[in-house]
C-alpha cells in the first residue's frame, strides 16, 4: 500500500509539473495572484538520450519477467514484473513533461523501437527457458545493466525532477538486484504458492514438501516449500516449512531444517 501510495504521488506531482503553471505575484490586496505559464529548463542531450532508453529498459525488464512468469510460475516474476510497470508508468511522466517522443509505441511484449532492446529481450527469454535458475540468472543480467544505466543516467543530470524519479528506481532495482541474486545462490530453488489437495490418506506421515507418506495415496503440495521439509494431514494436503516474503522469495520458518 505504501508503495502505491508513492507512486501515487509522483503521478499527481508530474502532472502537475507538466503542466508548467506557477503563481506570479498579485498586483494589490483585492487581487488574486497572477498565473504565469512556465516551461520546464530544457533537458540536455543526455538527459533525454538517457531518458527515453531507460524507458525502454524498464519495458525490457517487465516484458522478459512476464515471459518467465508464465514459463515458471515463480511469484518473484509476478512481483517485480509489477514493479517494473510501474518504473514504466514513472518514466513515460518525465517523457510527456519534458515533451519527447515516447519510444514505446506498442505495449505488446517484446515490441521494441530499439533493435537493441528487442535483440536482448529474445536473448534473454531464450536462455531463462532453459531452466528456472538461467531465468533468476537473467534476472541478474537485467537489473545489474538497468542499474549501470540508471547510475549513469543520475550522474549526468542535475534536475531535481529526474533525480527523484530515477533515485527510486535505482532503489528499486537493487532489491530485485538481491532478490534475484538470492535465489540464483540457493540454486534456483523458487518458492512455490500451491494449495492442491491430493486423494485422502489415512494417518500422518513426515514429507518433504509433497508430503509422500501421508497415508494410502496422500498427496499434498506444501505451500511456498523449497526443499522445506513438511508434514502431510489425512486428507492428503501438505505443509512447507517456508513462506512467501512479499519479494516472492522464500521465507525459512525454521532454520534448524535443512
């Protein structure tokens, strides 16, 4: 909620920063102030070059997790896909302020204006197919290039405007940065939200996160395990050992289990 709520709020203060109004001053007591049209300072040519790529890196970004999503069905993907739509959303309000040409002309994923972002996005969806750790390593490679650019980006500007959006960017981006790195560590190992109920079995039995003795052909997935150890109830559900963090990755209930 308190992340909706910021981006909320960049909304409202860029569109009313577009809007380029300012109050002048009143010429007496019994007037009002004198609204004045303004236009913002005008961007350099890196800061606009740097501004409609990192546009279009943000769709990169969100496009290529939303391809892993539906390959993977890892809630990392769902949450920072998300998140990257929003980056978009962020991005496309300096592109309108600043009155570029916005280089997204086709929100279909994997249209790209740019050959080199509609290159990479093949590359990369291509080598995350392959197994679920090469789509967290991946995931890697895009957070580690977006933050270079970003880095790059804010050190090459001096308004505040661009600095704030790009500020919570690079924020944002080194969390998924770690997320990704995480479980690119533990093996490629995702956490998995299932709730599927198998054949009821008779009596309890310990599992490993499918709970395979639960009884005569109990079955249960645990939820979010990750090679949690769990224990499975008569009707055949089972109980992971680890929790979803609101990243996506897992949470480990108890430590003193492998």
């Amino acid at each position: 909620m308190r992340t909706r709520t910021l981006w909320s709020m960049l909304a409202l203060v860029g569109v009313l920063a577009a809007s380029g109004w300012s109050a002048g001053p009143a010429r007496n007591r019994n007037q009002s102030p004198t609204v004045v049209a303004t236009a913002p300072t005008p961007l350099t040519a890196a800061e606009t070059a740097n501004i409609l790529r990192l546009r279009e890196e943000e769709k990169l970004a969100r496009d290529v997790y939303r391809v892993f999503l539906e390959l993977w069905k890892a809630p990392i993907f769902t949450n920072i896909a998300e998140a990257e739509q929003r980056h978009m959303d962020a991005m496309v309000l300096l592109v309108t302020k600043y009155g570029l040409t916005d280089p997204v002309t086709d929100d279909t994923v994997g249209v790209f204006q740019t050959p080199e972002f509609a290159n990479l996005f093949t590359t990369l969806t291509q080598s995350g197919a392959k197994s679920l750790l090469d789509a967290f390593k991946a995931g890697v490679q895009i957070e580690q290039a977006d933050l270079a650019d970003l880095t790059k980006a804010l050190a090459e500007t001096n308004k505040t405007d661009v600095q704030w959006v790009l500020g919570n960017l690079q924020r944002a981006s080194s969390n998924h940065l770690r997320a990704f790195t995480g479980n690119v560590g533990t093996g490629g190992t995702a956490s998995v939200l299932q709730s599927t109920a198998g054949p009821a079995g008779k009596g309890k039995g310990p599992g490993n996160g499918v709970c395979p003795a639960c009884g005569c052909g109990g079955r249960g997935n645990g939820y979010c395990y990750r090679k949690g150890n769990g224990s499975g109830n008569q009707n055949g559900m089972g109980q992971g050992n680890r929790q979803r963090r609101r990243d996506g990755t897992c949470l480990l209930l108890n430590p003193a289990q492998p």
